[in-house]
C-alpha cells in the first residue's frame, strides 16, 4: 500500500481524479498544514508528500529540510507547489523537493509526477494495436485519429493534426460491443515521431473527468482483451 499525504487545497484540485485519490493500492491523508503532513509523516511513513512551498507558520522548502535532515523520515518523495517566479523556482530548486509544480496547478502535470515517484502506473492498459477511430475537437478545431492502446485512466492517440501538451480535447470513441465514450481528455506527453515521413504525431493523454459509468465500460473492454495485452 502506498500512502500519499496531500495538503488539503491541493486534494481539492485532485478531487475529480478518482482513479488516483481513490484506486486500491494508494491510501491518502489530507492535512490542513505542513506542521500536520510532518506529524502524519512520522506517523504513517508516507511514500509521497503533496504540498505547497507558502503556507502559514511551515514552509514547504523548511519542511523539506527537516525531513531530509531525519534519517528516518529521508527517504519520503516530496512535490512542492509554488508561484511560478524566479524567487520562489529558486527555493524549489534548493529545497531537495523531487519535483516542483508551478502554480496554478496543471492537474495532468502533478499526477504525472506522482505517479513517476510512486512506481505505479495508471490501471490496466491494452497494449495490442486497437486501432479505435476517435475523433473530437482542441480548441475549437476538428481532428481526428486511432486509439493505439487504452486504459481507463488514458490512452495512446494518433492524429496527424499537431497537438500540445496541457491541450485539452473533447473526444468520442466506440468500443466494439460497447457503448460510445465522450468526454474530455488532456494531452500529458507528446512523443517524437521516429521519421519525419510517419504521417502521425503521437500523444499521450489522461481522462481529467471521466464518468464511472464510462470507466466501467472501458475497464470491461479492457479486461475483455487481457488475454491479447
């Protein structure tokens, strides 16, 4: 079991990703202060802290410092969030934090980093060559392209149409047999064609506000095509 300690406004952000604040493996404390995540840190020997570099009484780098001076509190990952100024990316750099978010938070961004310093990965993910059309819009304009593989939490999207990270999309798909998923998706990697003559740019993305329902589906097409993953 994984164990996460969050400051309390960062949790509120991450509230709409269930699949990370709520899936079996990580178990999350939510705390009101950095005096609390010390204090919850001793307690429950977390894998992963959240938290921000400004807040009342502790400061994020000063919490840092003191875990980092404790051998047995040492090995803990730390994410910091800080005002995106060369004062405050200073500190973050000198705070022996793992990684630091500029604010305001880019929820795709921070569960990228968590999950990278927590060895996990998202939930199952189909990784035979579906080949699913979908198709959808990025701000405004149309596009279109393949699904190359899927999990609940994201997919592997082909499209000749140039994209960004942090774009977000709305997107639609069927999956053979099942219903058709719509909802938005928000692009996390952008990945290097390996010619220039591949016709496709490939794009990693994340499902920010899927429903249960369409989890369900998807997690059901998964689990339909393991055999073949």
């Amino acid at each position: 079991m994984k164990k996460v300690i969050i400051a309390e406004d960062i949790g509120n952000i991450l509230k709409k990703d269930r699949n990370f604040l709520n899936r079996s493996g990580i178990k999350t404390f939510a705390a009101a202060s950095n005096e609390e995540i010390l204090s919850l840190h001793k307690a429950e020997n977390a894998n992963l802290i959240i938290t921000n570099l400004d807040m009342p009484e502790m400061s994020g780098d000063h919490l840092c410092s003191l875990i980092r001076s404790d051998a047995a509190l040492r090995t803990v990952s730390i994410i910091i969030v800080c005002a995106e100024s060369a004062e405050t990316l200073k500190r973050c750099e000198q705070s022996d934090a793992n990684a630091f978010i500029a604010s305001p938070i880019n929820s795709a961004v921070l569960l990228q980093e968590a999950y990278r310093l927590l060895h996990v990965t998202p939930r199952k993910s189909c990784r035979i060559r579906v080949k699913l059309n979908i198709e959808g819009t990025s701000k405004g304009n149309p596009f279109t392209g393949y699904i190359e593989n899927i999990s609940s939490t994201g997919m592997l999207v082909l499209s000749p149409e140039p994209l960004f990270e942090g774009d977000t999309l709305q997107c639609s798909f069927s999956l053979p047999g099942l219903s058709r998923i719509v909802t938005s998706a928000e692009i996390v990697r952008v990945i290097k064609k390996e010619t220039e003559a591949d016709p496709f740019n490939r794009y990693g993305v994340i499902f920010p506000e899927i429903s249960d329902n369409d989890i369900y589906i998807i997690e059901k097409f998964v689990d339909f095509n393991s055999s073949q993953c």
